[in-house]
C-alpha cells in the first residue's frame, strides 16, 4: 500500500511539472509576465521549463529520481526566494509547498540508496 501511494505521489508530482515546464516552454503569458517581473532574462524562462519536463520525467525513473528531485529542489528554492524578493508573497504557497514535497522524495531516495549500499556491502562480506 505504501508503494502504491508512493507512486502516486511521484506521478501527481511529475504531472505538476509537467504542467509548469509546458507552461514555461510554450511562453505562457502568465510565465513572461512574472520572469519579466523578475527582471530575468526571457531565455530563463525556457531553460527552467526544459530543465522541469526532463526532471518530471526522471521523477518516474528510480535511477534518475535523486538527481531529478535534486535538481527541482533547486529550481523552487530560486522560486520561493524570487517570489519573496520581489514582495509576491501570494505566489509563494505553492512553490513552497512543492520544494517540501521535492525535499521528501530526496530524503527518501537517498536512504533508499544508503540501504541498498549496506545491502551490498553485507553480500560482499559475505561472498569474500
């Protein structure tokens, strides 16, 4: 059950950023107007929608879930302080809330990966 609901949080999640990084690749209105907001440049715009479609897609991959999770948490953590920089405090509720439920995925995958090394090393000792 637990990997069930695992699934479907990583899945909800990668459908987030898939609808963020379209949003962002296609040149939503919305988009420009708040990269313009921010006095970033318009290319940025792009490289992060990019950079959020290819991470969406390696949230669903175990191999490429760390890295993909490492990398979005580093997108939403320029979010959230672009949001409180330029005094946008409404739009912080939800990068906000994305960048925990990033932070959680990391956390997870990197004790997965810590259990899966001590595995390893147990049948090394024990096949030496």
């Amino acid at each position: 059950m637990n990997k069930i609901l695992g699934y479907v949080f990583l899945v909800v999640l990668a459908g987030v950023f898939v609808m963020t990084g379209f949003n962002k690749i296609s040149g939503a209105d919305m988009m420009i107007q708040t990269f313009e907001s921010f006095s970033y440049p318009t290319w940025t715009m792009y490289l992060l929608g990019a950079a959020e479609l290819l991470s969406a897609v390696g949230l669903l991959i175990p191999r490429t879930r760390i890295l993909a999770s490492g990398i979005l948490t580093f997108i939403l953590i320029g979010a959230v302080g672009s949001h409180l920089i330029y005094a946008q405090y409404a739009a912080v509720p939800f990068p906000a809330v994305l960048l925990v439920a990033n932070i959680i995925v990391l956390v997870v995958g990197m004790r997965r990966l810590e259990e899966e090394e001590e595995e390893e090393g147990q049948l090394d000792a024990i096949q030496a």
